[in-house]
C-alpha cells in the first residue's frame, strides 16, 4: 500500500501546484474531491478488503484526471482532446474525446468495486444477473452525483464542463463504461476463481 500512497500523493501535489500556479479553481476542487473519493474508499477498504489492484486502478484514475486538467494540447487541455471522430454533430456532441474515455473507465472500475462489495457484504451469487445488475445501478447512481456535482461548479464559475449534450454523453459512457467492465469482470472470474 505504501507505493499506491506515494504514486498518488506525488500526482496530487504535481496536480496542486499546477492548478494554484495557473488559478484554476475548478480543478483545484477536483483535486479536493478526489482525494475525498480515496479517503471514502479507504475507510470503505477497511470493511470489504479490496483487492490492491481494484485500488491502483483507481489511482491510474486520479492520474488521468489530473492530466486532463493539467497537460494543454495546443489551445486545450488533455480532457477536451479529440481522439477520434466516431460521431461530429458539432459542438460538444463529439465521440471520442479523452473525457468520454475516463468516463467509461472510471464508472467501469466504479461497478466493479461495487460488484465486489455488494458480494463481500451480502450472500448474492456470484455472477448473478442480479449482483451484475445491482453493480451497474450502483455505478450509474454515483456517475449522476458527479454529474450534479460538475452543474452546481458550473452555477458559480466559468468552467470546461461543458452543457447538456455534455452531460447526457457523459452518463452514456458512465453507463456503457459500468456494463462493458461487468461483462468483462464476470467473464474472467469464470475462467479465474481468484478476485
């Protein structure tokens, strides 16, 4: 645990001091979540023992927030970045941008850790469609906190959330990034027994 906790308190601060260096106030709050997201998690781990890489794997997550906020590409940074043009209606209604894809990886991870919880802590079958269904609603009701979260921010400062089109893309990634790891998840834990 005592490398995850340097990897992340290194990205942290590099993330600060980018943030305070350049006055962005929207992810200096971020920051502030997300370290509330791991302070949560871990008083969670506690309870229902994560597996270590369920934990690295949401530090990679936090690193790749941070990023998308720091790192600029030309006049934008990482998280309004184009990757590829699926879907161009204009506007924000772009597939594939580098926000989507950490949108659908975190509420991904988000189910998975919910499948795993909700199992530790209840006698549901494992590889249910229930414990599946109840991992992806669970993923899907935190994604829209975040996305209050992002519109109360939005109340009081400019910011890069974005508006409506924003919004519902991200809950569809949110959605489609919970179901695909719940698939994926539960399909090699049949082939692996191990969590």
């Amino acid at each position: 645990m005592k490398p995850l906790a340097i990897f992340t308190a290194l990205y942290l601060l590099y993330g600060s001091f980018v943030f305070l260096g350049n006055g962005n106030v929207e992810f200096i709050i971020y920051v502030g979540v997300i370290i509330a997201i791991f302070a949560g998690t871990l008083a969670f781990h506690k309870i229902v023992k994560f597996p270590v890489w369920m934990l690295w794997m949401l530090s990679v997550w936090g690193l790749m927030h941070v990023l998308g906020g720091a790192v600029a590409i030309g006049d934008h940074v990482l998280f309004a970045h184009q990757i590829y043009p699926f879907l161009d209606l204009g506007d924000e209604f772009y597939i594939l941008k580098y926000d989507q894809v950490v949108h659908g990886y975190l509420y991904g991870l988000v189910a998975v850790m919910s499948y795993y919880a909700v199992k530790q802590s209840f006698s549901i079958i494992s590889g249910s469609l229930m414990l599946a269904t109840v991992a992806v609603l669970v993923s899907v009701g935190i994604s829209g906190l975040n996305e209050i979260m992002e519109f109360l921010i939005s109340l009081f400062m400019v910011n890069g959330v974005g508006g409506y089109n924003n919004t519902m893309l991200d809950m569809c990634f949110n959605l489609t990034g919970a179901i695909a790891a719940i698939i994926l998840y539960t399909k090699l834990k049949k082939d692996n027994t191990q969590d």
